[in-house]
C-alpha cells in the first residue's frame, strides 16, 4: 500500500537564522566539533535545545488486549428421556442442560492443560473461566461449562455430568481463511450420569462461510476424557468493503447411544470479528489485500527509529507524544482518514497555514515538512502557526530536539509539531506508517495507537548519552564551555626520546592550554 501525500509543500521563503543560531545548529547537524556559542549566546527566539529522546529509556508496551462474559443464549433446557432407554428404566423422566462459566478455583489449576489450546493467541486467562480473551487478530475462551442433569418425576436429581469447553483462533493478518482449535473435556461425574457424548456445531454470520462445522465425528466421552478438533471459516469481502460478524456455537449433549434432536447448549462469541479489503487504495492499487479483526482492540501501529541516521521524523514524532498535552497516539488516539490528505498537508506545512513552512536548506539540503499529528489522519491538518516547529538531531546515545521560535519556555499547550527533516527521514517514517495501516488492517475511520519508540544502531557509546546540563550536541558526544579552573600541567620529556610532545601554551593562570598531540 502507498500513501500518497504532498511532499514539498509551497515554499514563499527560507528560514533566516542569526549567526549564532547558524552556529548552534551548524554544530548539531553537521557534527562540528569547533568552539560554537553557548546556550547563552542565543537570544531569545532562536533556537534551543528542548527535549532528547535517549535510546535506554525507550518504554516497553503490551498490545492491547479485551475480555467479555460468554453470551449464552440458551437456558437451562428440558426434554424428558426416550421411552424404553437406559435413563428412562433407571428412573430419570427428563434430561436437563445448562451453560454456565466453570468454578475459578478448579479452572486455574487442574484445567491448565485445556488452555492449551490458547497458545495461538497466548493471550487467553484461565483463571476467568467463561470470558474471552481478545487481542487485535485473535480470541480464546476457557472454561465454558455445561453440565448435563438426570432428574425423576419428582424432580429429584438422579445424576450429573459436565463437560468443560475451550476454542482459540487467531485471524489472518493477510488472507480469507481461518481454523479455530475447539476442545470439549469430561471433568465431572455423578450418580447415574458416568458417560456423555458431545457433538459440537460452529457457524458464523452473513458475510462469513463456515467451511468445517464439526471439529470431530463420535464424541463419547467418560470422566477424564477430551475431544479435540478444528472449525474452519472464510470470508472474502468485495475490494473496497469490509463485513463484521459473530461466531456461534452448539452443543448436543446426550447420553451415549442417544439421538439429540436439537441443540441443547449454545453461546455467542461477544466481539464482532471484521473482514475487509479496504486498507488499500483500490483506485490505485489493484492487488487484492483482505484479513480480518477483531475492531473492538485498538491497532497499534509501530514506528521506530531503527538505529537509523533516517530516524529523524520519527523521533520527532517521539518527543511530541512525550511533551505536548494531547500526547497524539497514546492518551488521545488517532483516526486514519484516507480522503484530504492533500488539504490536512497544506493547512499545516503548506500554504493552506497562515504561517507556510520554510525550509532551513542552509542546515538540511533536503529539508522538508514532517507534520504530526499525520495528515493521513483527520486529527492532522492543524494550522502550521499553531504548531512547534523542531529539528531533531541524531546525537549521543539518542535524538536530541531544537526548538525554533519557541520563546523562553516549551508549550505544551502546543497542538501539533512540524518537524524540519531531511527528505529521506521523512520517506523513512512515510513507509513504516503505512506499513502499520497494512500489517494492523487499519481501514478508513480506524482508530489506533501510535507505538513510538527509539533504538539505538550500536555506533554510539552508551556514556555519551548523557550529557550535563547545558552542553550541546558535537558529533557523537557534547561541547560544554566552562570557566571552571583546572591545574596547570606541564610535561617533561627527554631530549631525542622519539616520543610525541606535549605543544604547551603561555599557562596563563587557572587555565589549561595544552593541545597535545
């Protein structure tokens, strides 16, 4: 998929910068380790260092997860047992079922080995039995049990039996098809109730074809024993569309050498699961591309640095997620908005802003516009004036962000960055963006999260990532100019020792002027 967006904006004009800021950021963009001007030296309005984003303390995150109650939609049913059958010469006048979660407290222990089946999604509790588990392309459920009830004419209870149910899937990121693994164990038995059997049915609603009902054939089971199996569905949603629907399940439970008529325990699953076609751009890419979700977890899409000289944008983005109040694709989400995003980039690096972006291609040769939040979302399109306008430096350990214009103090209050980068770093960000909308099935009008995150490539020496305060970037470390004295050294070398020395200055007082070499 390709996101297409306005890449230069209009430009009326570039940034005119006084010599020391000119000196300042020549030093952190080019790595020059010449003597530069101190913080001091800028006046105010120029730009200034207000933020770094260090590579060691990049957050660590879950992907989002949601669980609901099984919806049964079947009561405690009734039918009174076949004339002439073993119950009904045993005395039992009725046969009764009921759906219902398992006991917690034997779920958790002696039913592990029925979470298994719940490796697919790993995400399935089996301490809540009865609840689904859903993460963004899977769900699981444990513990749904329904227990099977002789009862006499008197309604007495003759016997019981119960069986406990577990199913995990995981959906196709990329593709029409998927298994769910179902597993129905015999985990208890009393009185006249030593076996059942058990024959499972899945369906699925419109939009949704449910190509393998029966994950086993049989199904007589005694007390310890489990049936094990699959179900198979598929979905193929035209290009351009997308079609939620439910799974459903049934139960006929009987004695064995018994005929179940009708279904006498079935749930829902709680979520909806989404199938689409329309992460991509049909008008321009003809490519079929359909999966399918579960729409209620929240996508997060990921974007990193990469350890990359190109992870300008991105960190960029970072520091804005961190700092400004709205805290874009974290506390507050975003929207994907596939149409006007032509317009959102004008209104915010274009001429559309009351303020037009101007390069700094003095400092970055490629200079462009990196506006966040994205002008592929409908949050994005912010009038560029209203925004902070930043260049983010690749320096010591991590990225550290000048501020243009920004006054004395950072706003917060801020609703939107536009970040100078160079060309290639915003591609860079361009690409994982929309490699993120493809991999998470972000449709249009998708909300999502933004997983941020800076990585370091190894070429930078952990200690140099933290500097002291009001040092600035030099390369791979930091320049501080200090007055601070230091002890006058001098070195004594023997005439003709062949070894290297010491280059000495006048030694004025409380200062070292030694050069070396």
């Amino acid at each position: 998929m390709t996101i297409t967006h306005a890449r230069r904006p209009e430009r009326p004009g570039r940034i005119r910068v006084g010599p020391a800021a000119l000196a300042l950021l020549t030093v952190a963009t080019l790595g020059l380790t010449s003597t530069g001007v101190s913080p001091a030296q800028a006046a105010e309005g120029q730009p200034r260092q207000v933020g770094r984003i260090d590579t060691a303390d990049a957050p660590t995150s879950t992907p989002p997860t949601r669980t609901s109650a099984v919806l049964a939609t079947s009561g405690e049913q009734c039918e009174p047992t076949r004339a002439g059958s073993k119950e009904r010469r045993a005395g039992a006048a009725e046969a009764c079922v009921r759906t219902s979660p398992a006991p917690a407290q034997r779920t958790a222990t002696p039913q592990q080995s029925l979470a298994a089946v719940a490796a697919d999604t790993g995400s399935c509790d089996i301490t809540s039995p009865g609840v689904y588990s859903y993460e963004r392309f899977g769900y699981c459920v444990t513990g749904v049990n329904v227990v099977y009830i002789l009862r006499n004419t008197n309604g007495t209870e003759l016997g019981r039996g119960t069986l406990e149910i577990s199913t995990s899937a995981t959906l196709p990121a990329s593709g029409r098809t998927w298994s769910e693994r179902v597993t129905v164990a015999m985990t208890g038995a009393s009185g006249d109730v030593t076996a059942l059997n058990a024959k499972f049915r899945a369906s699925c609603g419109t939009g949704c074809t449910t190509t393998t009902s029966a994950p086993w054939y049989g199904g007589d089971l005694t007390l310890g024993q489990s049936l094990s199996g699959t179900v198979a569905y598929s979905s193929a949603p035209a290009p351009g569309t997308s079609v939620d629907f439910t799974t459903s399940y049934k139960l006929y439970v009987t004695s064995p050498g018994a005929t179940a008529v009708d279904p006498n325990a079935s749930w829902d699953n709680p979520e909806k699961i989404r199938c689409d076609d329309a992460v991509r751009d049909v008008a321009s890419d003809a490519t079929a591309s359909p999966g399918c979700v579960i729409p209620s977890v929240t996508a997060v899409v990921p974007m990193s640095t990469q350890g990359s000289d190109q992870g300008g944008a991105v960190a960029a983005y970072l520091w804005a997620q961190r700092n400004l109040v709205d805290h874009w694709g974290r506390d507050t989400l975003l929207t994907r908005a596939k149409s006007g995003v032509a317009d959102r980039t004008s209104s915010t690096c274009g001429s559309g802003s009351s303020k037009p972006f101007t390069d700094a291609t003095d400092l970055i040769p490629t200079d462009t516009c990196a506006q966040f939040p994205f002008a592929e979302t409908r949050e994005g399109g912010t009038d560029g004036a209203r925004c902070a306008e930043v260049i983010p430096h690749q320096g010591s350990g991590g990225w550290i962000i000048f501020e243009l214009g920004g006054g004395s103090e950072l706003d917060p209050a801020r609703p939107c960055v536009r970040a100078h980068v160079a060309l290639a770093d915003k591609e860079f960000a361009d690409g994982q963006l929309s490699e993120g909308f493809t991999s998470q099935r972000v449709i249009d009008e998708d909300p999502f999260k933004l997983g941020l995150t800076a990585s370091i490539d190894g070429t930078h020496a952990a200690c140099l990532g933290v500097s002291p305060e009001g040092a600035r970037p030099a390369g791979n470390g930091w320049i501080l100019n200090t007055t601070e004295p230091v002890a006058r050294q001098q070195d004594h070398q023997p005439a003709g020792s062949g070894r290297g020395q010491g280059n000495h200055g006048p030694g004025l007082p409380g200062e070292d002027t030694r050069t070396g070499q």
